[in-house]
C-alpha cells in the first residue's frame, strides 16, 4: 500500500496527477473520490498504512478538519494557475468573482495589480461557507464564476458562466514532494520516540512529566514500579490526583529546579530531581526523576565495593586468632556475643594489644561481613583534615577542596562496619558531629546542605581512661556513653604469659615467607626468657622481637643469645641479670675445684703418694688423677 495518497473530487485532476507521478519517480496511489465519501475513504486508507493524504482545495480543508490523525498536504494553486484561468475566464465576460482561501485571494490581487483588472472576491474559512460564497459572488451581478468544482457546482444562475480553478502539474509535483518531506520527517520522530521510549522503559528512574496544568503526559514503568501505581492508567490524569507529595504545580509555578530532595510517596521514600520544561522563555510543563532510595543506597554499595574498595576488607578470621588463655578467650566469648548485634563496640586496652584485630573479627563474623570495613586511625589524620575526611565535602566547599567534592569514610562504609581507632583524640567539634552520626545514622557533607542516610555499625577504640577524660573535660560525656553500649577490655600480654608460645610459632609461620630462613623455634632457654619480660609494647613488640631474632639466628632453634641481642635496650636488665648469673657460676665453679684438689690431696697422704692406689680409692684414673692435681 503507497504511503502517500492524492484524493481529487474532479476528473480534471486525475492525468495531471499521473503526469507528476511520472516526473517524480513516485509510488502515488490517486483516487477520484466525492465530498461526500471523501472522510470515510481516507480512514480506510490510514488503516491500510497510509501516511500523507495529498488534496485540493475544499476537499483538502474538508480532510485537514475531520481528525484523521493523519497529515493533509494542499495542492497548491499556483500564480500561473490564477493567470491561466482569469484568462480563460475573461474569454465570457470582464466581471469576474472568485471564492475561495485567503491564501488563494492573495494571489488573484497580485495578477488584478499587473493586468489592470478588478475581481470580486470572496474569502472561505470552512466548508459550511459555500452556497454563501457563490449567492454573494452571484448577487454582484458578475459574468464569470472562477472556483474550484464545488463552488461551480453551486452556481444555479445561467447568465453567469463558470470556470473550474485547477492545478497544473508543476502544483501536484510541488505537494508530492512536500509529503515525502512530511514522511521522512515522521520517520526520523518516529525513530526518535522509539529510542525515547526505549531509554524511559529501561532505566530504573522513575520518570513523570506534565503539562504546565499539571496533567501526567508521560509515566515510565519504573516509576509504576517503585510507586506502586496503575500501569497505563495515569496517562491523562493530574498529577495531585495520583502522588499527595508530588510538588510539580510548585515547580511549574515557579520555573526553578528542585533536586535531591527526599521524601515519601505511597510509602515508598524515594529521593527525587524535579525541573521544569521551558520553551521560548515560557514553562509549559515539568519533569521529574526519582529514584527508590533504598535500592540507591544498594547500588552505591556495589560501586563502592567495585570502584571505591580501596583495600576496606577484613584482614582477621576466628580462625586465626592464637590465645587460649582464660582471659583471652573470655575476650573472644565477647566478641561472638557482640558480634551478633548492630550495637556500638568499645574496644580497650594498651597499645598494641590488638585492637583492631578485635573489630575485624566483629565485623567477620556479623551479618554485615559481605560490607565495607573502614578503619580510620583518629590521630594520625591531621586534625584540620579529619572533618573533611571523616564527613566528606561538595565541590568548593573549601580552598583546595578537590573538584567535584570527596566521599567521606562514613558514606565508604555505608552497610558495613567503620572502626575508630584512638577515638579519645578526636576534636571536641567533630565528637558532636560523630554523635549526631551515631543518633540520627546520617551525615552532611561540608559546604553542603542535604543530608545523606547511611546504614553503619560503628566501633570505636582508645588506650586512654575514658572516665578520667570526661572529668576532666576533654571527651563528651554524652558520646563516651552512647558509644560505651557494649565493650571489651583486651589483656595485655603481661596478663597472658601462657601464650607467648604459640604466639611465636604463628608469627615464625606468618614471617617465614619474607624471611626465607628454615627456623624451627626457640630453644627452652630462650622461651624462658621471653616468658620473664613485661611486654609493655604488648603483641606488637613480641612480634618485632621475633622477626628480629629469626634474622640474627644462625641456627634453626633460636637461643638465648640471639633472643637476648634481638631484644637490645629492652631486655638490657635481663643481658645484665644473665651476666651475673654467668659471673656466679664460673666462681661457683672453681670452689668446687678447689675442694675437689685438696680431697685428692688428702687421700695421696694416706698411701705415702702413691698414685696408682689413690686412683683407685677415688675411682678414676691415673691420668685424670694427675690433671685435677696440676690443672685445677
């Protein structure tokens, strides 16, 4: 079926339709209709794929007003057709009238100012116009009627003659090209709607547009989804009808933008951008994108684990921890408990007992293992720079701010778990801030104003005495308790002695592959030494002191020698105690020698000196006899 179809209430039209058809190489179906069925034939045509109805004159107007929904091209009149048929027309008489558009009217004054002639006309703006027109044109006592059929169809009066009004093909060609302009352009905005419509039905926004009355012209299947709202049944409708908290009148009203705003829509709480349309300064309607805030806040989690990880896993499993002490695994009861909760932790103990070791197991074993874990050391993050850090910041937010802003740590580890190492450093202004963190679980980034939720499980640390320090002032009470919900005191080392084994054969296992020395462990004096120092550095310092042993050691157990040049300074006391001892021993050693020489002495005296009975006596040899007499 051709795309284009010319409909002509007049044979005349017909062989000059064809001949344009021929000019222009194209497929044209043309069809001989009357007024009367003009409508319902073009509806048959639409059906059948018809895209561009090309007409005339009042047929042509007739079409363009009966809704077709389909494009309606005017065959144009020409000034040579005008010229052609007042010349004509003159042939029967000098009056002459014509009624038809203004459009047309325009033309005929141009050829009255060249020939020098006066013609009465009659303007038409619909089809109901007609008689009028003719018993007008008629009444003016004219010679000659010039129109197109319909008007010279109406002229009863046969004093006055008719000449039909008609295209020649330079017209047809003319319409005929101006309806392959019209498919092409429909076939680019039908492309052009498809890919829209395409983009609106895969995105996971939800989309809404209105009009500038607020009435809903498009609505995505996104945004059926996450407002729960009736597929397919918004379209038309006012928008305040369907969402209580929509505030697109507010937008259209005032033609600003409103962006990142949260709020709750048919229980729904969604985080929604609203702008308005403008076009020729004028806002004739408005936009709006949301999205569910809930799954907004899972997929920002999954581009944090793949794009913004940075290393915020889990170093720590159960598995790996080395204690069986009672006050250590008394700890570590603590830590399955505790870990089964959302709770705040407070970890305490001196440095280097292995605090953090205690929040990586909490957050191992808890539900939010598969989450970030964040550790932030409070006192090695300079304290102007904390706050920015911990908090994050807007573009501009301040001189040096980094272009287009920072997440800050909390957001990093938004589901999962953040550690606070040495909190008791933090700054009086950022405990408030990490306060209305813990109580209201959101954060606003510096410079800006929205507030962003996240969903964390915070523990904090500290060496210091929290009570003394809220006595004296330097750490918020309300804090220290909201952040004292539950909590586990690490032993220090000194308190599990017990352990210091097998905590040097794990980190034999641990450094063994850096080191690449086949060490098989210490030797019973070396434990023992180990075993009698105060570690006041904790496991930390036991760990160094067995990495240094284990690259001083030439053997493949490690003696008390080498223990003792591992420790340096710190086992200065127990180099100097082994030196005494070492000092005791050797004196203690020549008494007995000396006692010893004077027995043999004492026996040689009662055999007269001789040698081979004392020997006997004593039960050794004649040799050994003479090297303790002479040697000792």
């Amino acid at each position: 079926m051709s795309k284009i179809v010319i409909l002509s209430p007049i044979e005349e039209i017909i062989p000059v339709a064809k001949q344009a058809c021929k000019e222009t190489g194209e497929n044209v179906l043309i069809r001989k209709v009357n007024f009367e069925d003009a409508v319902p034939i073009a509806k048959q045509l639409k059906q059948k794929g018809t895209e561009v109805i090309i007409s005339r004159g009042t047929l042509a107007l007739k079409l363009s007003q009966a809704n077709l929904n389909l494009p309606v091209v005017q065959i144009p009149i020409t000034g040579y057709d005008l010229l052609r048929t007042i010349m004509e027309a003159r042939k029967f008489g000098e009056d002459i009238g014509i009624a038809d558009t203004e459009e047309v009217l325009n033309g005929v004054k141009s050829i009255e100012s060249a020939l020098g002639i006066r013609i009465k006309k009659y303007s038409i703006r619909s089809m109901d116009e007609v008689d009028v027109a003719v018993d007008s044109l008629v009444n003016q006592r004219i010679d000659v009627l010039i129109g197109k059929s319909v008007y010279i169809q109406n002229v009863h009066d046969s004093n006055v003659k008719t000449v039909v009004l008609s295209s020649g093909v330079e017209s047809v060609v003319q319409a005929i090209k101006e309806a392959k302009s019209i498919l092409e352009v429909r076939r680019t905005e039908e492309k052009r709607t498809k890919e829209l419509q395409a983009i609106l039905d895969f995105i996971a926004d939800g989309v809404i547009a209105v009009d500038d009355n607020g009435i809903i012209t498009v609505c995505n299947p996104s945004a059926h989804r996450i407002l729960n709202i009736p597929y397919n049944r918004v379209i038309g409708k006012r928008i305040d009808d369907i969402l209580l908290n929509s505030r697109m009148k507010k937008v259209i009203s005032s033609g600003k933008e409103e962006l990142n705003r949260i709020q709750d829509e048919n229980g729904v709480k969604i985080i929604t951008n609203r702008i308005p349309i403008i076009h020729e300064n004028r806002v004739i309607g408005a936009v709006c994108t949301f999205q569910e805030l809930q799954k907004l806040q899972q997929q920002e989690q999954e581009i944090r684990k793949k794009l913004m990880h940075r290393g915020h896993v889990t170093k720590y499993e159960l598995n790996s921890i080395v204690g069986e002490s009672p006050v250590y695994q008394k700890a570590i009861e603590k830590v399955k408990k505790y870990s089964k909760v959302d709770s705040t932790v407070l970890l305490t103990g001196e440095t280097g007992v292995g605090k953090e070791v205690f929040a990586h197991l909490i957050h191992s074993q808890s539900n939010r293992a598969e989450g970030p874990f964040v550790a932030v050391n409070c006192a090695a993050i300079p304290k102007n720079l904390l706050e920015s850090e911990l908090f994050g910041y807007v573009d501009g937010a301040f001189t040096g701010a980094r272009k287009g802003g920072k997440t800050g740590l909390f957001e990093l580890a938004h589901q999962g778990t953040i550690f606070l190492d040495e909190i008791g450093e933090l700054a009086e202004s950022v405990q408030a801030q990490l306060l209305r963190v813990l109580q209201e679980g959101e954060v606003m980034r510096l410079g800006d104003e929205r507030v962003i939720p996240i969903n964390i499980r915070v523990i904090a640390a500290s060496n210091r005495d929290f009570e003394e320090m809220v006595e004296e002032g330097k750490f918020r009470a309300d804090l220290y308790y909201r952040l004292n919900i539950l909590d586990i005191t690490i032993p220090p080392l000194r308190q599990r002695k017990e352990d210091i084994p097998l905590l040097c054969m794990h980190f034999i296992g641990d450094l063994h592959q850096n080191i690449q020395k086949k060490i098989d462990g210490f030797d019973e004096e070396a434990m023992e030494i180990l075993k009698s120092y105060h570690w006041p550095g904790n496991i930390r310092q036991l760990r160094n002191i067995v990495e240094r042993a284990m690259i001083l050691s030439q053997k493949e157990w490690i003696d008390k020698e080498t223990v003792l040049l591992a420790g340096g300074k710190d086992f200065s006391h127990i180099q100097i105690k082994h030196q005494n001892n070492q000092k005791e021993q050797t004196h203690e050693k020549g008494r007995l020698h000396e006692y010893e020489r004077e027995y043999i002495l004492e026996v040689l005296n009662q055999v007269n000196g001789n040698k081979t009975e004392a020997a006997k006596i004593l039960g050794i040899g004649r040799t050994t006899l003479w090297r303790k007499i002479n040697h000792q």
